[in-house]
C-alpha cells in the first residue's frame, strides 16, 4: 500500500496507489465522509486515488497543542455500507508550528474590571501586527483574575466591528456576537468559540470578515463576569453547529436549549433560589485597531493591543 500525504498551508492532497481489490469499487474509498477527487486506473488491475481537500472540509479535527495545530482524518476503504466496519483504515496528519504570524491575536484580562494584557495566540508575548488578510483568523482571548474565593465564568455577551474607537450614532456597525452571547458570525463564517481551560477565560476563533476593508476596525465588546452554576439565556455562549443547523452551547452540550432563543430574542430571567448577593460583573472594552485586507503579503509590524 503506496500513501503520500501532502500538507499545505490550508489544504491537503492525499495520493493513494490502491490494490485491486480496492480498484474495482473506487466509490467505497473515503478521506473523511469524502469521495476521491480523482481516480486512474493502473497496471495490473490497480488503480491511484487522488484526495484534495480544504483542511475545513471532509470532517477534518482540528486540534491545537501549545506549539502545534494538527488536522486529523483517516483513509478508508468500506466495502460494505456504514454500519459495517471498513477495512481498511490509515490516519491522515498534518501538523504546522504555531509560531508564523498569519492571524492577529488580541488579549484581555481584567480584575475587578479593569483592562491587564495583550497576548499572542499560544499566550506567550504581544501580537507583532494588526494587519489580517480576509478569510483568516483573529484570536481573541479574554480572562478575568479571581480575587474572591466564589467560581466565576466569564463570557463575551456582546462584540461589534466599528471603523470608530468610540461608537456613536453615526458608526457602522459588523455584528459579531450578540443576542446575549450568541456567536451570529460564526452562522455565515468559521467563526467560534473554542473549548475552555478555565471558565475565567474564553478564547474566540473569529474568521476576518468583508468589513471596512483597508480601514482601521475596532471591535467593542462587553465583557460579563457570573455564576457558572447558573446559565441562562442572558449568561451563554453559543456556537451555530452549521452541519446540524443548530445552536450549542460552549460549556455544556445538553443544555444548549439555552442557546434555542438565538435567531430570537434572548432573554435572562433570574431562576429561584439563585444566591441574590451575587449579581455579576460587567466591563465595555475596546480592541484596535485592526487593518482587513485582502492582500496576504503586507506584513506590517505593528504591536496591538486594547485601544
């Protein structure tokens, strides 16, 4: 069995020289839930599959070490239809250093709400430039420092793209998360909230968008600091799942009925017996200027930070 797995910056191509018994039913050879792209008959009865794929496609797992992104799949061949096992399976990895400046990461902390640091996407130092190219990713990371022994769990309940460092009336307006923690572009975009280490912070994935493009953009966000034994619909954080055409929630998949209000209006109401001396905390914050651009060759050095 011939493989050969080519990485590339956001696609794979995969070439698989098969046997013959695979050869003569092409249509059960998979990478992921994908067919191949191309498929050539060989010598002998054998035969060359041909997989290209966007690393977003063909049910690729994406997973993220302090160093590493790695993209996960495997090849199968399943001569008989799902439930039956395949078989035949080999894991399909690629693995990039997480060290290249190819998104622009902004940090956030504050204790008893005030605004402490920048940091780069692995949380080692500040961000280098505030130039992103359209389609890739601006990391947004945001953490409260307990100074009270209660568990705390913030969420980002609202943000918004501005071309103005202070809104007014007048500002244009990108919605990016609203709805009382509902992530609206991550339903027309890649955009998303990723797994919690802690529930004092969050991590927000968000995909540049066709906003304002070669002007400054600040994003204004509100910042809610709650209870984590009490999600409501006023205190979540809500991804859209667009394979199911549906809204999840960040912390707890079960309950993402909590997440149903979305494409409504979410409301917040208080639930009995929920400990009253402790109401929350909140904090408006600024972060910019960043510069969208759809020309990924300008690598302007910029150090940026909250506005």
């Amino acid at each position: 069995m011939d493989i050969h797995v080519e990485c590339k910056s956001k696609s794979v191509t995969v070439t698989w020289k098969v046997s013959e018994e695979m050869a003569t039913n092409p249509a059960r050879l998979f990478l992921g839930n994908c067919l191949p792209t191309e498929f050539t008959p060989a010598a002998r009865g054998r035969g060359v599959a041909v997989f290209e794929s966007q690393l977003s496609e063909c049910r690729f797992k994406e997973r993220r070490t302090q160093k590493k992104l790695i993209y996960e799949n495997h090849l199968t061949f399943r001569p008989l239809p799902k439930p039956n096992p395949a078989s035949f399976t080999y894991s399909v990895v690629c693995s990039y250093q997480r060290k290249t400046v190819v998104c622009v990461v902004c940090g956030f902390a504050f204790s008893s709400l005030s605004l402490k640091q920048s940091q780069t996407d692995d949380l080692s130092g500040p961000a280098v430039s505030n130039i992103v190219s359209l389609g890739s990713f601006i990391n947004i990371w945001a953490a409260v420092e307990q100074q009270v022994h209660q568990p705390l769990i913030l969420y980002l309940e609202e943000c918004v793209a501005t071309t103005t460092q202070n809104m007014s009336p007048e500002s244009l307006i990108y919605p990016i998360i609203s709805n009382k923690g509902c992530l609206v572009d991550g339903k027309f975009g890649s955009s998303r909230f990723l797994p919690r280490y802690h529930s004092s912070s969050v991590f927000l994935r968000l995909q540049a968008f066709t906003f304002a493009q070669e002007q400054e953009v600040y994003i204004h966000c509100k910042l809610v600091v709650w209870d984590p034994k009490n999600p409501n619909e006023g205190k979540k954080a809500c991804n859209y799942n667009k394979e199911r055409k549906l809204w999840e929630l960040l912390d707890d998949p079960s309950r993402s009925d909590l997440c149903s209000c979305c494409d409504y209006e979410c409301g917040g109401r208080m639930k009995r017996g929920v400990d009253s001396e402790f109401h929350g905390l909140a904090q408006s914050v600024v972060l910019g200027p960043l510069i969208i651009t759809a020309n990924s060759t300008r690598n302007d050095q910029v150090v940026l930070g909250p506005a």
